[in-house]
C-alpha cells in the first residue's frame, strides 16, 4: 500500500468529498488533524478518503476513537507537568 503524504490539503480534500459540495467549510481543529495522523498511522487513509468515516467499521473506528482519548490524555498531563515545573498556574 502507498503512504500518502497527510497534509492540510489532502485533509480537506477528503473532507471536501465526504460532505459532497458542504455549503459551509469548517476549519480543521486539532482533534481532525489528529484523527486523520492516527488513520494514517493504521494504514486506514485510503479507506477514509475513498468512502469517509462512516465507511470505517466499528472496530476501527472504536480503535481511532481509543487511540485519539489516549494521546489527549497524555497530553493534557504533559502540559499540567510543564505548567507546575514552571511555577506557572
């Protein structure tokens, strides 16, 4: 399978085609972005891009979802960490 490049504008594109002409474009948040890194890190882009997130089974996506809660998580606790190492509240 070929990796393709996950770029702000591959992002959209896929966006674009799964809300068929949207009259509305929203802005990417992080969580998206996100979203589409860990779909790409499963090797599961192409199945997103070709037939969106509905097309993903529950499995998948529940593995998305799961791994998208954890790194938030981490997250969160690395930036508490650094708020608390700096003095900073």
């Amino acid at each position: 399978m070929d990796k393709k490049e996950l770029t702000k504008e591959f992002i959209y594109k896929c966006e674009k085609n799964r809300k068929n002409n949207s009259k509305k474009d929203k802005p990417l948040t992080d969580n998206d972005i996100m979203k589409y890194e860990i779909a790409s890190e499963l090797g599961l882009i192409d199945k997103v891009s070709e037939k969106g997130w509905a097309g993903l089974t529950a499995k998948e996506a529940g593995r998305i979802g799961g791994i998208l809660t954890a790194r938030k998580k981490k997250m969160k606790k690395e930036n508490k960490g650094n708020e608390t190492e700096d003095g900073s509240v």
